[in-house]
C-alpha cells in the first residue's frame, strides 16, 4: 500500500488549487514531520486557500516545525514572512529566539505584531530590550503586543518598564505604565506617584493615577488623596484609585466630594442632573468607592446618598457591601425619604439584608441588586 504522507505531499504540487488544499488538509491531520519542508513551500502557493490550509496544517505539526518556518521570517516576500510569523506566535519555542527578534526589523507590521505575540509566549528575560524598543512602534497593534509581551515576561522587565517611564517618547511612557499596571510590582509606585503629579502629558498622568489605585500599594493614598483635593483635572481617577485601594484614610476626603453640593442643591426625584455633569460623576465615584472601603464612618452619607436620584444606584449598591451593618441606616434613609423610589428602593435593601438566607458575610453589589431583591420574591433567577 502506498504511503499516504507522500501521496499527498505529491498533490501539493498538482495544477489543481482544490486538490492543493486538500493534500494541505490532510497533511495537518496526519501530522508527519516528513510534510514540514513541503508544507513550508506551499505557504507560497498563488492561492490563498492552499496558503490557508498550509498554516493550519503546520500549526497542527506544532514545535517541529519551528526551525524551517523560522528560516521563511527572512523571505524577501512578505506574504510568506506574514504566513511564518503567525505560526510561530503558536508554535515558537526558545531555539527560534534569535530569529524572532532579528524579524522585529521587518518593514510589516503584521510580521511585527505576531513576532511580539510569539517572543511573549516565550517568556524569555533576553527579549526585553527588543520589546522595548518596540513600544515606539507606529502601529498601535504592534505596541500593544509587545506591551502585553512584557507583562508575560514579568518581573525581569520591571527594571526596564520603570526606566521606561522616563522615555522622551509620551507613547512608550504609556505603555510602560500600562505593563507595569498589570505586573503591579511595588518597586514601581515611587515613580509612578511622580509621574502622577509632574508628567507634562495628562494622559500619562492620568493613566499613573490609575496604576497607582491598581497597585493596591498604600503609599500611593496620600498622594492620591493630595490630587483629589488640589488637581481637578485628575480628580475622578483619583476617586477610583482610592477605592480600588481601599484604605480607611481616604473616607474624609471621599466623604467630603459626596457632601460638596449642600443638601438644598443636590438634584431631587424630579431634577436630575445630567449624567455627563462633571460634578455628579465624582459624587457617584466617591460613593463606589466609600463602598469598596468598607468603613462604618460611612454609612450616614452612603444613606444620605440613597434618597437623592442621580446617585441612588451607586448608593444602593454600595450600602449592599455593608450587608446587615447597613440595616439601621437604611431604615433612618427609609423614615426620611420623601419620594416613592427612594422609600422602594430602601425596602427592598432592608428585605435583602434582613433575609434570612443571609449568612453575614460581606457582599458585593450584585447580590443585593433591586434586580436580585426581587428575585428573591419571585423565585426566579437573575437575567
């Protein structure tokens, strides 16, 4: 019986594109290595099908295919480079390091943008200074790759991603602060607080506020506290970094925000503010955040919050993280309240928290939704 690899290695080469494909097809599915050198001419067959179905098949060899899809990275045709980089961003292992990082030269930003993808997979520490250097790239995609390339290398690129943050280039500034979000190591806040109060991009210092809140890290409260009180422009982030923090200093000056419209001001059942209103979006920050805190010092102005229209959601669902601590004001805000929704919506969080399916623990905004009080009446389950 003839040998089915090399049948169809020899359809590979018949004038016929859909019997191309379909030696392609089978090659993938046989998975023998003698069609890797084959396989590798056909990814530049004139039809993009036989193209299609060589990669597919390629992918399906996996790592034995490496070295002579690495050696197609170099081809003068950039379809073919195209073609490698995208199998190699699968199947590359650590012997085809050297050729990915000559490829980050290629004058096509797909090659571009699949080589970071692939050096990402890799993890290897030696792939950080070429990385680097492609944060400059002009390309978005290709930034965010390799952007996401050093998050996968991880700690060894943290010294680099903090020298980064000094680049004269605003755009690599940026995306080291947005590796180093999600490395979060704790070397980074210094610098970043600093880029937070004297970056001459608002961008950057923007997306530093927000760094620091996802660091967790509580040197970064004071600072932040600083910004909210003298910088309005960063006010809001600030707000959030806060919260995601969740140190019990900020309360005060979270607190204060809710408060800096007087009562007689604030929008009532009838008048409500426009939601774009830069004002009422830094109230409803606070409270989320006074929410995620978990400070009892709270409670009267989370409470407050939930008898007036524009903030009552965010109010309701951050008194819901209270769990039972909560019920005693609720009920005040339900005795003051002096518009049907208000009183309805405080009902409906004091039967939640009062259930006796309640166990204590704390909850999260979810789980006392109006959405989930009334589930809990009905018996059916949440959309």
């Amino acid at each position: 019986m003839d040998d089915p690899v090399r049948q169809e290695i020899a359809a590979l080469t018949d004038h016929d594109w859909a019997i191309r494909e379909d030696a392609a097809i089978r090659l993938g599915r046989l998975k023998d290595p003698r069609a890797i050198e084959p396989l590798v001419g056909a990814l530049r067959d004139p039809d993009r099908s036989v193209r299609e179905a060589a990669i597919e098949a390629l992918l399906a060899i996996g790592s034995p295919s490496t070295t002579a899809v690495c050696a197609c990275l170099a081809d003068p045709d950039l379809t073919v480079q195209e073609s490698a980089s995208r199998i190699l961003a699968s199947i590359a292992d650590a012997e085809a390091l050297d050729s990915l990082v000559a490829a980050l030269n290629s004058s096509d930003w797909i090659v571009r943008m699949y080589i970071a993808k692939a050096l990402g997979r890799l993890s290897d520490p030696r792939a950080v200074a070429p990385l680097l250097e492609l944060l400059q790239d002009p390309v978005k995609t290709v930034r965010e790759e390799a952007s996401a390339a050093l998050v996968a290398i991880g700690r060894p690129a943290v010294p680099h991603l903090i020298e980064a943050l000094t680049h004269p280039d605003w755009m690599v500034r940026l995306r080291a602060i947005e590796s180093l979000k999600m490395i979060r190591p704790p070397e980074a806040v210094p610098a970043l607080i600093t880029l937070a109060f004297h970056d001459p991009d608002s961008t950057i210092r923007e997306d530093a506020v927000r760094a620091l809140g996802v660091s967790g890290d509580e040197r970064a409260v004071e600072p932040l506290i600083t910004i909210v009180t003298q910088q309005p422009k960063l006010r809001l982030a600030a707000i959030e970094a806060l919260g995601w923090i969740g140190d019990r200093r900020a309360v005060p000056v979270l607190s204060e925000v809710i408060q800096k419209t007087p009562t007689s001001a604030l929008p009532t059942f009838a008048d409500c503010a426009p939601p774009q209103d830069p004002i009422l979006l830094e109230q409803i920050a606070a409270i989320r955040a006074l929410g995620m805190i978990d400070d009892d010092t709270a409670l009267p102005i989370l409470a407050t919050a939930l008898t007036y229209a524009p903030t009552r959601q965010a109010a309701a669902e951050a008194l819901a993280r209270f769990g039972r601590r909560a019920v005693p004001w609720l009920r005040r805000a339900l005795s003051g309240a002096t518009d049907d929704s208000s009183r309805q919506l405080a009902r409906q969080l004091l039967a939640s928290l009062q259930s006796p399916i309640d166990d204590g623990r704390r909850r999260t905004a979810s789980d006392a939704s109006p959405a989930m009080v009334i589930n809990r009446r009905t018996g059916r389950d949440s959309v």
